[in-house]
C-alpha cells in the first residue's frame, strides 16, 4: 500500500498519553500520509511532546493549535485539512494495535464499495478484565446497518477502530456542541451512506475512564440529553429511521439516569425516565421498572448514606468571619458549603467574629457568634502567632467547645490555616475533623509583594504540615492547588477539591438572561470583591488607573463599577477618577451583574480559585481576566472567557469584544453554560457529600 492515510488526533492537555498513542502508529509508518494532531487549548505542552516524539520517531506530524472547545470540532477540522485518500481518527489517550492501520486499508481497498472499514477494540477499564468488542452483523443493507447499529444490536464503532475513505465523509461531520455520543451520530450518518467491511482482528486499544465517563453523564443531565437527542433528530433528514432516532433518544435517557441513580440524583434521574417511559418498548421494559423502584425507594429514603452507617451526618463549620449574610469570596465559599451539607443533616455556622442576628430561612443551618464585642480585650491563644494567623480570644474557644458537646457533631470544618491553633483542642470532639483551605497560605505569602518578611513563607508552610497531622481530610478549590499542598505536606491525608460555586445560586436566574440595555453607558465594567484584600486593591487601582482610561480611548463612554465590602483608603480615592463608581457593600450583587456588559479580573497576586468570575459567568457577564484570576479553575480561554496577563492585553480584548456583538453573544452563552453546569448547586453538593466521607465505606 502507498502512504495514503490521514491520521486525525484531536488532543487537549494529553501531554501524559500522546506519546504512547503516537508510538503506537510506528509500525504503520509506510501507509501513513500525514498525521495531524489538533491541539485544542492544551497548557501542559501537549504540542511540545508530541512535536518531540514525532522528530524522535520520524512521523509525519503536523500540529495545529487552536482553541476550539470539543473533541467533534477538532475531528472536524481534521477532516478538512485531511489530504489522505483515507482517515483514520484516533484519541490522544488510546493505542493502535501493530499494523492496524495497513490490515484496515487493505480491507477498505478490496471492497470498491465501501465506505469505511472497521476492526475489534480492547476496552481497558481500570480494575477490570480487558474485553473484546468484535463487530459483525454488517450486511450490504445501510439502512439496516443503521437502524441496528443505533439499537445497539451491532458493536459501537470505537474512535480508532476505523479507517474512513475521504470521498465517504463528503458532507458529514461530528457534531460540535455535545461531548456525549458525538460518535454515535457521525458513524450513524455514515452508514446511512456508506457500505462498511468489517475484519475481526483487534486494531486498537481503548483506555475507559469510567469516573470521566459518568461526569459527562450527570454535568446538567437535562441539558446533556436535550443536546444529544437534537443531534439525532437531525440525521432524519440523512435518510436515518425516525424509529430508530427515537429509540436511541430513549436509550440515552435511561443511560443517564442509570448514573443519576448511582449518584443518589434521584429528582433528576426521575426526569430522564420520564423520557424513556415515553417510548413503547423501553418504557414497557424490565430494566425500565427496575430504574423507577430504584428512584421511589430512593426519594423516599430520602438523599443521604443508607440508615445504620457511620457516615457523618451533623456538621459544624467554624471560619473566622461570619460566614452569614456572605459578602466576599471567603464567606460565599464556606456558606456554600454549609448548604450543601445542610442537604445532608444539621449544620452550625460559627465565627470567631460576632455574627449578626440574622438566621438563614428554609435551610437547616444556625448562625452562631464565639466572641462579644467584650471580648476584643481578651487574652488571645497560645503564646506568640506568625503573621497570617488570626488572633483567637480565649473565650472563643471556650464557647466552641461548649457548643461542640452539645451539638456532637460528626464533622468539624475549620477555615483554612489563619485558624490553626483551633485545630488540636477540636481534635478530640470529633470523629472527622476537615480543614478547609481556601488557598495554600505559603503559596499566596510567597506570591505577594511586600507582604511580609522572607521567614514568613517557611513559617505557614511548617503550619501547613503540621495541620495535615492533625486533621483527617484537607479540602482544596482545584486540582492546582491539591498539588501545590502534596508537594508542600508529608503527610497521606486524603486531600478532596470541593470547588468554589456558583455564588447566590438561588437567587440567579439559571435560564441566561438577557443582554444589558446601553441607556446607562456601554460598556458598563464590574469589578467586585473584598476592596480592603490586597489583591483586590491592586487589581482596583490598576483597573481604574490603567485598563479603564485605555478603553474610554476607544470607547467613551465605558464605566468602572468597583463593588464590595470594606474599601480601602486606596479604593475611595479612585472613585473620583472620571468614569470610576465605587459601591460600597452592595446589598444585592444582582441589579449590579444585571447591568454589567463586562467583568475584568485583573489579579497578579492570589490563590484558591475567583468566585467574582463564576458569578459573573452565572450571570451572563462575559469574563476578561489575567491567566492568574481564572487559575484552578480549568476554563477554556477564548471559549469560557478571555485571557491576557498584560492591562494593554486586557484593554485590546475588552475594546475588541464590544465591537464584536456576534462574539459578545457566544461568549455569554458559553461562559454562562459553564458555570451551572460545572459549578451549579449540584456539582458542590457531590463534591461536598464526598469531601465529608459519604462515599466511602463505614469504618
């Protein structure tokens, strides 16, 4: 065979496998034309080592970079830049088995007809047995190939078990707004079209994430299910069984709910099944019931570990500021945990600080204070503190116990490292006791500029190890800062990220609200946070000193709102700035969200992860931040939000998307998705639940 082959890999941070995947093509090197590696916004060197690789191995790479957002848009393009007869696609972290890529061409070459040809793939699934997937039953009817192979009574086609000819995928392409059977239409929309052949040797091994797989699942299973099944639909007018669409669309739904009711989703899963109910067959079927007895018992058992488990079920939160009624990041944080753990049983909020008399409604959570004005004058704990810690009056402690034998709570969480010297006498009044930690304190105090002398960083990071002796479970904001707190600590606790969320999530509206009028100045700028936090006023004065005068080059009549609690003497002078409007602790963040066109984070110092940016994303605000601002929190830059480390940079982005309507509109879209789906009520509610040891085994 000649080098007739495209290989299409699409790859978004896969630094750690790609290398592996296109060693796996050496052996087919003569047939292989091109291979084209489409690096989809990766920032762990993704292209670096595949680039290495391919000059190690002598492939003929190319690779594109570009932000695209979806494994479907990535094949896409590959197929459009293809200029084999014929393409092969292949993911980042699968194998080709020895000579697949010559036994499929040579398959696909002896049948004129065909339009792709398929071989057997090992699924690999971690803790299990390999399996054979072999496919048979293809016959020369494509309507039935079709019909069958979207009723599941054929093999699923595996990406990379296949070899397509390019004049076969005219036409036809992978859908690009979904990340859940995407395949499944393209290869249906291909044998609607095409004759396939079929080999029975194994030509690729396939790794199976099951925990990625079931994310997908239950991330806005509504959503998910509502975008999948437009994709069906669509391949009617490709000549696809209306009959066949439908059942597929009712498959997919009991799919779901099968992970919803894994995940304890009942409310949600019950919701998919009503979709599958509403199919003659499916509806009528043995599994069906089963799913719907599962979900009755249940609701009914109500959400939460089985009864007689030792699982934690009463929580008791301690932060040094009252947590309730939340104002900045650190409170919207620790009372978003608070209610997702009053899903599970009572929950007490403590503070050091006195706390108002306001009690939240409809929520089983009480507000309790641990010190008295009076008690400013106390003697504080232990003898000496290093700076970045609170101070702690003697009497707070005294009431803390008090309340913590009354309340025998099964899980202690304390907030974060300021508070360590809570950490030993709560030891003992608790079977779990968890600390949360907003950021890495070492990490932040080595990144802020004259915040403290060289000593202090090494002095926070020893209290970070002796912290993780002391406690059971550290909670994180990101997978960043899990690792930056391993590299710091010996220790083998257990460390989980529980994410920051969607703040205020009761009272935003989820369905995307409507674009801001301009009556009042366009663009309407919002920046809000604590305006007495370091960081914040950093990012304030260069907001106001910098970004904004650039933008009002272009734009006139562009407005800075600075919004939040505690403003530095720094902040109010900058509200004399023309253009510059300083609102001191809003009430109610929503008028002001309501009215934004734009949110702009210009951190360079911080750590944990932004909640400014996930309201504003909740709220439809399209987002322009420093890399740093979004840190840890994995968004697509140039998809999600917008990105540079520069106030020019930020400048030229913010002028360019006001001019861009069109762009505007997508990115609020997008951004707006994101959020609920990633940092919705839900996704804190399992993070949390997992966080306090509910989905591990009694000990």
């Amino acid at each position: 065979m000649t080098a007739d082959i495209t290989v299409v890999i699409p790859a978004r941070n896969a630094a750690a496998t790609i290398e592996a995947a296109l060693s796996s093509l050496l052996s087919d090197k003569p047939v292989i034309r091109q291979i084209l590696a489409i690096d989809d916004g990766s920032d762990d060197r993704t292209a670096e080592v595949a680039s290495e690789s391919a000059r190690r191995l002598g492939l003929p790479l190319d690779v594109v970079s570009i932000r695209l957002g979806s494994a479907g848009a990535a094949r896409n393009l590959g197929i459009e830049r293809a200029s084999g007869t014929s393409i092969f696609f292949l993911d980042a972290d699968d194998e080709v088995m020895p000579g697949s890529l010559s036994l499929l061409g040579s398959a696909l070459a002896g049948q004129p007809r065909a339009g792709l040809a398929v071989g057997a793939s090992i699924r690999r699934t971690k803790g299990r047995p390999d399996k054979l997937k072999t496919p048979y039953g293809y016959g020369p009817d494509r309507g039935q190939n079709t019909r069958r192979y979207l009723r599941n009574e054929l093999w699923p086609i595996a990406m990379g078990s296949a070899l397509v000819a390019n004049r076969a995928t005219a036409g036809i392409r992978f859908p690009e707004t979904i990340g859940l059977d995407e395949d499944t239409c393209y290869w249906a929309a291909l044998l609607a079209r095409a004759e396939v052949v079929a080999i029975e040797a194994p030509v690729l091994l396939y790794h199976h994430n099951e925990e990625r797989m079931a994310r997908r699942f239950i991330t806005a299973p509504r959503k998910t299910f509502l975008a999948i099944a437009r994709e069906l639909d669509s391949l009617e007018a490709a000549g696809v069984e209306r009959d066949a669409l439908q059942w597929r669309k009712a498959w997919i739904a009991q799919r779901i709910a099968r992970q919803l009711i894994k995940h304890r989703m009942f409310a949600d899963a019950a919701g998919m099944m009503r979709a599958v109910m509403a199919h003659k067959e499916l509806g009528r079927s043995w599994k069906a019931a089963q799913y719907l007895a599962r979900i009755r018992f249940g609701r009914l058992a109500g959400f939460g570990p089985a009864a007689g488990s030792a699982a934690p079920r009463r929580t008791l939160i301690v932060s040094f500021d009252p947590a309730y009624p939340p104002a900045s990041g650190a409170d919207l944080r620790t009372f978003g945990n608070a209610v997702a753990a009053a899903a599970i049983g009572p929950v007490r909020l403590a503070s050091v600080r006195p706390a108002g008399s306001l009690q939240p409604s409809g929520l089983d959570i009480r507000v309790v204070s641990l010190t008295t004005e009076a008690d400013k004058r106390s003697h504080s704990l232990g003898l000496r503190r290093i700076k970045g810690e609170n101070r702690i009056p003697r009497p707070a402690l005294v009431r803390l116990k008090a309340l913590a034998r009354e309340f025998r709570p099964d899980t202690i969480v304390v907030e974060s490292i300021p508070l360590f010297k809570l950490l030993q006498p709560l030891r003992p009044l608790t079977r779990r006791l968890i600390l949360d930690m907003h950021n890495v304190e070492s990490d932040l105090a080595a990144q802020t500029p004259g915040n403290a002398p060289p000593a202090v960083s090494p002095e926070i990071r020893q209290l970070e190890r002796r912290a993780a002796a002391i406690v059971d479970r550290i909670w994180v904001c990101s997978k960043l800062d899990r690792e930056r707190l391993k590299a710091i600590t010996a220790h083998e606790t257990p460390v989980d990220i529980v994410p920051n969320g969607v703040p205020r999530a009761k009272r935003t509206s989820e369905p995307l609200p409507p674009s801001p009028g301009t009556s009042d100045g366009f663009p309407v700028i919002l920046f809000a946070g604590h305006l007495g936090y370091h960081p914040n006023i950093d990012a304030a004065e260069r907001l106001a000193g910098i970004i904004l005068p650039l933008i009002r080059q272009a734009l006139p009549a562009a407005r800075l709102i600075l919004a939040g609690r505690s403003p530095d003497p720094a902040v109010r002078i900058l509200a004399k700035l023309d253009g510059v409007v300083l609102i001191e602790n809003p009430d109610d963040m929503g008028p002001l969200l309501s009215a934004a066109h734009l949110c702009i984070v210009p951190l360079r110092i911080g750590g944990g992860t932004r909640i400014k940016i996930l309201e504003a994303m909740a709220s439809g605000v399209p987002v322009i931040a420093t890399p740093l601002a979004a840190e840890g929190l994995d968004l697509a830059g140039g998809e999600d939000l917008l990105l540079s480390d520069a106030d020019e940079g930020l400048a030229d982005l913010a002028v360019a998307l006001c001019s861009d309507p069109a762009r505007m509109a997508r990115l609020r879209a997008r951004a707006h998705d994101t959020a609920w789906s990633r940092f919705g009520p839900q996704a804190i509610r399992d993070a949390v639940r997992h966080g306090l040891g509910l989905d591990e085994p009694s000990r």
